[in-house]
C-alpha cells in the first residue's frame, strides 16, 4: 500500500510539473491552487481529469466520466479505492468543454453556459479574502484566507458520504443517489434524533438513532426530546471503528460501533447507498473492497423500497406481490389517483392483513376509531392513497405514497391495510332530442331510405370482411394446431406436460418473481411432493412460440450434468411455460458480484465452478506427464461448453455465456441455463451468420462486426467469466483505476509481466497457496479466449485440457508481439512458433494478435 501511494505521488508530481498554466512548477506544492487557474475535462485527458493531489497523494481532485453518457462531474476521489467521497455538481453532470475556474477574486465555479449565465456550480466566495484553494489528506477541499483560516469547506456540503474526522452538524444532510424509481434517501437531525428518511412528497422516517438498539451508550445524557429523553444528538463524527454522536455541551453520548478492531491505518467512511442503507467502508482496503456486513438499517427489508412499491418484502429481499392486485387490472402497479374531484369516483381496495410498513413507527395516527370509520375517512381525505389499521388500538394510518410492504413477525397482529382506486362514473343523463319542424315530408323520407341502404351496403361489406378474416384465422389455427400437435408428439417421451393450471397452483398464481431470463420471467413453484421448480413464463408471446419450441426440443433433448434440467413445459391456448430444476444457490454474478462476506466463494469453489472437481495435488503431479484426462470429475461450466460444442449429436452455440446464466445448485455445482439464444449447427458447418445478440460486455467482436458466429464466440464470453471468477468484480469497473478498469487488458498486462496472481482478488488468494499453478493458468487461458481474432481462441476441448494441466498454457501473446498472432490450427502462412508440447498444440502462428478492447 505505502510503493502504491508513492508511485502515485510522483506519477502526477511529474505529470503537474508538464503543467504551464499551473503554478505548482513555481510553488513545488501539488496539493494548492492559487486563483487565477481554470481547466477543463478535455484538456486534462493526460492526468485522467485531475488537477489537484493531497499533500500525501491520498485523495484527489478533478472531473470523473458519468455513466458512459459523456458527461462529467467535478469530484474528490481516494485514489487507493477509486471511491468518489465528494462531488460538486452530482445532479446537474457537464460535458468535457466545461470549466472549473478557480478566479482572482476567490470564487471557484464550474462554468458551463458562458459569464452571461449562473454557473452551475459555485462556492459563492467572491471577495471573501480566498487566498489559496488546498485539498487536505483528511479529504477536505478547503478555501484559505490569508491569515490560513477557512472561508470554505466541502465538510461543510456533504454529498452521500462522511470521512473520518468530518463533522456532521444540525442542519447537514447526507443525500443518496435516486433508485430505479426516483427515490432518494436521506440523513439529518430532527428534533435531537439522526434519521433517515424516504424523500417522498411528504418525507417518512423509516430509521433512527433512538430505536436503534446495536448503539453503546458512552455518558450520563441529559434530558432533550431526542432519543427517549437520554440526550439530545447535535453532531456526529466518524472515528477510527465508530460512529459517534455528541450532545449540546460537546459531550460524548452515543457510540455505534461498525467494526470490532480497531486499526490506525484504517479510514473509514460511511456511504448512504441507492437504496437508503448507510454501509461502512474502509477506504484503505483498496478496489472492490466490500463494506462491513453491519448495516444501517439491521434489516435488509427496512429500507423502503427493497421491492418495488405494494410489493411484500421477505428476508434476503424475497419480494412477493399482494394477492389482490395481481390481476391484469392492476399488475402490480401502483394505481394513479387524482384528486380533483370531477370525473372519477373511489373506493377502497382491500391489500391485506397481518401486514407491517417501515413508516408506521414513526407516524402520528390520523384518528383513532374502528376500522369502518377509518376506511370513511381516508375515502373522503384526497392525501389518503393508503391506509393502515391496528386492530387491537384502533390506530388509523394515511400515506399519500408508499414503498414496500413487510409481513408482520410471528405472533404479532400486524395492520389491515386498504388501497384507494378510482372508478369511472357512468353517464345516465337524460338528454333531450329537439323535436323536428314536420317540413317537406317528402324529401325526409327518401334522405331516410338512403341512408338505410347505404347502411346496409356498410353492414353487408363488414359482414364479409369478418368472414373472410375468420377463414384465414380457421386456416392458419388448423395449420398451427398440426404444427404444435406434430411438436408435442416429437417431445412426448421427454419433459413431462403440465396444464396452465396446475403452474398456476405451484406458482401461487405466479406472485414469487426470483428472475428474469429470455423472452420470460422466472417464478418460483412448489409441486404437491414439496419439489420446487423454477417456472419461466414466456411473456412475448409473437416470439415466444419459437422461443418456446426451441428451448423445449433443444434442453429436452441433451443431457449433462452442468446444463439445467427441463423438467417439463406448458402449451395450452396462448400460455407457453417451461419448468426447469430449482437451483438454490442462483446465479454466479450474485456470489462474485455482491461484495458480502457471507457470500464468499473460496478459490477452490470458483475452480470448480469453471472447470470440476480435482484436488490440486493429483493435477500438479498428472500435468507433468500429461495423462490426466481421467481425474476429473466431468462437472464444470468449460466442461458444459465443450460437451455443447463438440459431444452432441448437432453442434450447440450458446451465445449468451455469463454470470446470471450459471446457476449453482446446493453443492455448488455449476449448471448452464437459458438456451433462449442457443443455435443448432451441423457438424460440417464452422459458423453461423445470425441476428441473435448476447449480453454487453460479454459478446464476442464478431457479433458487433456482423461476421460469422462460431463455437469460438462462446469461447470468448467464457474468458469474459474466467476473468470475473478470478478477480471477483465485473469485467469492465469504472470504479477501479484507469490502468485495471477493463480487466481483460489488465490480465493481458500482467500476465505479460509474470504477475497473474495480480489479477486475483485479495479475499480469494488468502485462500490460496503460492504452490498452486492453477491461478496463473486459469489467467492465461482467460487471455487466450478473450483474444480478438476467432481463429486465436482455444476450442472448449482444448480450454479444458490446460485448466487439467493435460496440456502446458502456451504464453499470451504479449505488448512486444502486437502485430503478430498465434492460430490454434496449422495451416500456411506467417511466422511460426513450435511448442513442442507432445502433440498437444498444433503449431502456432505469429500473426495479428490484439486483446479485445471494452464494449
């Protein structure tokens, strides 16, 4: 950690000194500006958008990218981490011709429209005696007058996250980024008491100090309004493994402590996250480093949109929806309710009972009476969407909005709640028709014979229009019905039918959604006999039938025991479902991308997951003589890929290879799923030309240039998950450091470097010995198959004959080689390099080599 910080330090000393318009080259001190400097995203590419360093390298200031969007935000950053601790312009990012100005007058902006308009940022220091501008090791930017004291300081505006040493004061507001649904969170004061409250249009509280029962009390308090009367909160501090909180006269009362050994070295933060939890960080864990498991709030459903609103939170944040409103009618949906008084009357629908919402323990009741006059009451409130009543009080309950639901803990009555919908009212006015002046009979009644053979005329084309339809829809059911009779006939002695009927029954008329995968979502169901199975229900119906016809004849017809079971299917009318084995574990991206020490894969679990079951010994010892090929257990995602792309009877491309498609079962046995983009291929056929795309960050170049896809473009996207198995963070990480953000180049690079154990994640290599090869080989091989060129990328076979150690991993091709390739088949041509292994390569050509770049 210390080489890193001073590589750093003199990395950007150099690259300031290169800085005309700075005046560091005069000063020699790179964590000051004096006014007059300004800079822009553009002009800064050299430094990555910083400008200005701490005095020991520990933090900087600068523009960072927003989401992949072009736009850039004006922030301090723990370079160690890559973690954004302060931001000046969170909600309004500028593009990269924007202007940090920092002026004579000692007012520092960021301009984006032009001195005609207001900046968009500003400090609001003009003419205040700013001398100098400073970024403290403690992570605060500061504004100096002459005498050193502070006119300004980002301590004082806090964005989402508190540093150690910061003081967070009455009238200080900590707010989150916004969730899926625009909801943000915040922390401040009221009343003596921290919260943390749901920014609604009428804020509710869902957590606070005072019923916090994990906090130490550390003095005598005396009495306030805040936590039940033991003291009244003004200020908090992070310090060392504690989060402390100070009453009126500075004395200590409160401690929480997040982390049980204390450490000097340690900076820790606390972060107010998208969904409204505060996690503690240590920023001197480096990148990826995932926060302690003590949380704010305990629960993981106590936040207040864990599930999407109506929804009912379980533990794990299982979500369900309430039975009332699963209809087509509501789906779910919170429903739109005006409140202007015309058009539309109300009524109120029953949700349930037993019910529990994170808000009621900190609301004021809005009457107290029986559960007939509270339900009057909100119909007539236009504020009341919601209302919750407690039996045994007679407390009533109104919310305008809410989030997710909880069920009441055993043994406790809970709330009766009701929502507000509208009704459309029906029109029975009486309307009166003028009565016509008996004019010109005559012509009234030949305009009126008219007419009625003109409608006639109307009613008999609409008449064969609809038979014809009619016909043509006869035809082309009866030819759909020998289509789907032909197909249940060709799959009847495989997956088992289940009738619409009988999933809806297991499924619970479908209400636990636990994942969405092609062309479907995925429902949890429970047969009579306790089996549980995982229900997708295709939900496009117009490529649903293909999708369903392909996924059925292609998973009912091959058998492995890494690739998910089709235990049955639905086709009934319209419905087309299909039932695959319940894997208990879920997907890979959940144990690796997490970041929870309660789901942490060992190394030995992740090798598993990518190749099978062999003990290291009997590899090591079998790789010297290359007659391994019986020692492993045939289990692994390579193997599932090899036995697809070169054991069935038609050749198997995937085409859709990563995380959230390797699902783990209790033994954490890995299992492909979801074959919704799989493509059959002949044995003589090498490729295929398809419209079919995979996932970003995961596809193979070849599907971006619309060349041939192969078997190799599954190879590829199984280099992308070899990668992330390792180093337990997604391929491309805008959080880490310019150098290791896209993983593959970084593997590339310290492969080069004879340091692939670089690559591992920290947690994981503690779990690893230095004797164990098989690290570096898991990364070598990733190189291999993440190669740009088809032709360059191992076949399956061969992937899973270097991971047994069968075969020597030949070196990636290195920075020294670009220009040249290597080539998996021999052939004419090039430069080539003989491996000399006994036969387990052909020769390997020295051509075009290039590591596929992020996308």
């Amino acid at each position: 950690m210390g080489l890193f910080k001073i590589a750093s330090f003199f990395f950007f000393f150099f690259v300031f000194l290169n800085r005309s318009h700075i005046d560091i080259v005069k000063s020699q001190e790179i964590d000051k500006l004096n006014p007059g400097f300004k800079a822009s995203a553009s002009e800064l590419n050299h430094t990555n958008g910083v400008f200005l360093l701490s005095k020991a390298s520990i933090f900087a200031l600068g523009f960072y990218a927003g989401a992949n969007d072009g736009t850039f935000s004006l922030g301090i950053t723990h370079i160690l981490s890559s973690r954004v601790i302060w931001t000046a312009n969170r909600d309004f990012p500028v593009n990269d011709s924007a202007l940090f100005v920092f002026d004579e007058t000692g007012d520092a902006y960021l301009d984006q429209f032009g001195p005609n308009l207001a900046p968009i940022w500003s400090t609001e220091t003009a003419r205040h005696g700013v001398v100098s501008m400073q970024l403290l090791d403690s992570g605060n930017l500061v504004l100096r007058s002459k005498n050193g004291s502070f006119v300004w300081q980002s301590f004082h505006f806090p964005t989402n996250t508190l540093l150690p040493g910061q003081v967070f004061w009455e009238g200080m507001k900590l707010e989150s980024y916004s969730n899926d649904n625009n909801l943000s969170s915040f922390l401040e004061f009221k009343q003596g008491d921290l919260v943390l409250s749901a920014g609604y249009q009428n804020p509710q509280v869902y957590w606070a100090l005072s019923n916090d029962g994990r906090k130490i009390k550390r003095a005598a308090a005396g009495s306030g309004s805040g936590n039940g009367g033991d003291g009244y909160v003004l200020f908090a501090i992070m310090e060392s493994n504690s989060w402390n909180f100070f009453g009126k006269n500075g004395e200590l009362l409160w401690g929480f402590k997040f982390f049980w050994q204390s450490n000097w070295k340690d900076r820790w933060v606390s972060v107010l996250n998208t969904d409204g939890s505060i996690a503690f960080h240590n920023l001197e864990s480096g990148k990826s480093a995932p926060p302690e498991p003590i949380r704010i709030p305990a629960e993981s459903c106590g936040v207040p949109e864990p599930c999407d609103p109506l929804f009912i939170c379980y533990f794990d944040n299982r979500c369900q929806c309430a039975s009332t409103i699963l209809d087509d009618k509501f789906n779910c949906k919170f429903p739109s309710i005006s409140c202007n008084g015309g058009s539309n009357s109300t009524e109120l629908l029953y949700l349930g009972k037993n019910l529990e919402y994170f808000a009621l323990r900190f609301s004021i009741p809005a009457l107290n009476s029986d559960l007939n006059n509270c339900k009057a009451a909100c119909a007539s409130n236009c504020s009341c969407n919601v209302m919750f009543f407690e039996p045994n009080s007679g407390d009533c309950f109104f919310f305008d909005e809410i989030g997710s639901l909880q069920r009441s803990d055993e043994g406790s009555n809970g709330y009766i709640s009701y929502m507000k919908i509208e009704l459309p009212i029906n029109s029975n006015d009486n309307e009166t028709t003028p009565t016509p002046i008996p004019n010109r009979r005559k012509h009234i009644v030949l305009m009126s014979i008219l007419i009625a053979a003109m409608a006639l005329s109307f009613m008999g084309l609409l008449c064969f229009l609809f038979y014809r339809r009619k016909v043509k829809e006869l035809l082309s059911s009866i030819e759909d019905a020998t289509e789907e009779d032909k197909f249940l006939e060709e799959v009847s002695s495989g997956p088992m039918r289940f009738s619409h009927r009988q999933l809806r029954r297991a499924t619970r008329n479908f209400s636990t959604k636990i994942g969405h995968g092609g062309f479907g979502s995925v429902y949890l169901g429970e047969l009579g006999d306790g089996t549980r199975l995982a229900v997708k229900k295709l939900e496009k119906i117009g490529q649903g039938g293909r999708e369903f016809r392909a996924e059925v004849s292609l998973i009912g017809g091959i058998h492995h025991v890494n690739l998910v079971k089709l235990k049955g299917f639905c086709s009934e009318n319209l419905h087309r479902l299909l039932v695959y084995e319940y894997m208990s574990n879920g997907s890979l991206d959940k144990w690796i991308f997490n970041g929870k020490e309660d789901g942490f894969l060992d190394w030995e679990t992740r090798f598993n997951i990518a190749l099978g079951n062999i003990s290291n010994s009997r590899l090591y010892e079998c790789s010297k003589l290359y007659e391994c090929s019986n020692l492993v257990d045939q289990t692994g995602t390579a193997r599932a890929l090899a036995y697809l792309h070169q054991e069935c009877e038609s050749k198997i491309i995937h085409c859709d290879i990563k995380p959230e498609n390797v699902l783990l079962d209790d033994n954490f046995t890995p299992k492909l799923s979801d074959f919704g983009m799989a493509k059959l291929v002949n044995r003589e056929q090498s490729n295929i030309f398809t419209q079919l795309r995979g996932t970003r960050g995961y596809m193979a170049p070849e599907w971006i240039t619309n060349l041939a896809i192969s078997d190799k473009s599954d190879v590829y996207s199984y280099g992308m998950v070899l990668l992330e198995i390792v180093a337990n963070r997604k391929c491309y990480d805008a959080d880490q450091s310019p150098e290791s953000a896209h993983l593959p180049s970084y593997a590339a690079r310290m492969v080069a470097e004879k340091k692939g154990r670089w690559v591992l994640d920290p947690r994981v290599a503690a779990t690893v010995t230095e004797e164990d090869w098989r690290v570096e080989a898991l990364v070598e091989v990733a190189v291999w198959c993440v190669q740009e060129e088809a032709s360059l990328r191992p076949p399956m076979r061969k992937v899973v004959q270097m991971l047994e150690g069968v075969c020597p991993v030949p070196r990636p091709p290195s920075a020294a080689e670009m220009g040249r390739s290597f080539s998996w088949s021999s052939g004419g041509g090039g430069t080539v390099m003989s491996l000399g292994l006994n036969g387990c390569f052909s020769e390997v050509r020295l051509s075009d080599v290039r590591l596929s770049g992020p996308r």
